[in-house]
C-alpha cells in the first residue's frame, strides 16, 4: 500500500504558472539592464571628476609654486630695503 499523503509532482503545469516565470524573467533581464546603465553611468562621472580634480589639484600647485616664488622675491626686496635703511644711519 502506497501512501497518497506523501509528496508528488503534478505533471500538469498550469499555463500561468509558465507565464508567470517568463513575466518574472525578463523583468528581472530588463531590471539588471537597466542597472548596468546606470553602474556605467556613474563609472563615467567618477572618471570624469577624477580628471577634473586632478587638474583642479595641477593648477592649485601651480598658484602656489607661483606665490612662493612672489614672497622670496618680496623678501629679497624688504631685505635690501632694509639693509639700505641700516647704511644710511
């Protein structure tokens, strides 16, 4: 004697069973294309902000190699004015 309480498979898919998977797998196709675009969009901004801040960061060294340049030239004009302050007393 064979239990019928135990556990079987139904040969007879229902057709919206089937419907159903296909409806859910290409949604989940589209989903993960959609997402793929996005992740390539944002790669592309993180390339395009790390190049801009690099060049932000070139120029900013630039200024400042500038500005030291400027102050040792001040300092070399204050320390001949002072020096010909000191001649003349």
């Amino acid at each position: 004697m064979s239990d019928r309480r135990s556990w079987h498979i139904d040969k007879g898919i229902p057709i919206a069973v089937i419907l159903s998977v296909v409806v859910l797998a290409v949604s989940i196709s589209r989903d993960q294309s959609k997402q793929d675009e996005r992740i390539s969009l944002v790669e592309t901004s993180v390339q395009m902000l790390q190049k801009s801040r690099l060049n932000d960061q070139e120029r900013a060294e630039k200024r400042f190699d500038e500005f030291k340049t400027d102050l040792r030239a001040i300092n070399a004009k204050l320390d001949r004015l002072i020096e010909s302050q000191y001649e003349r007393q």
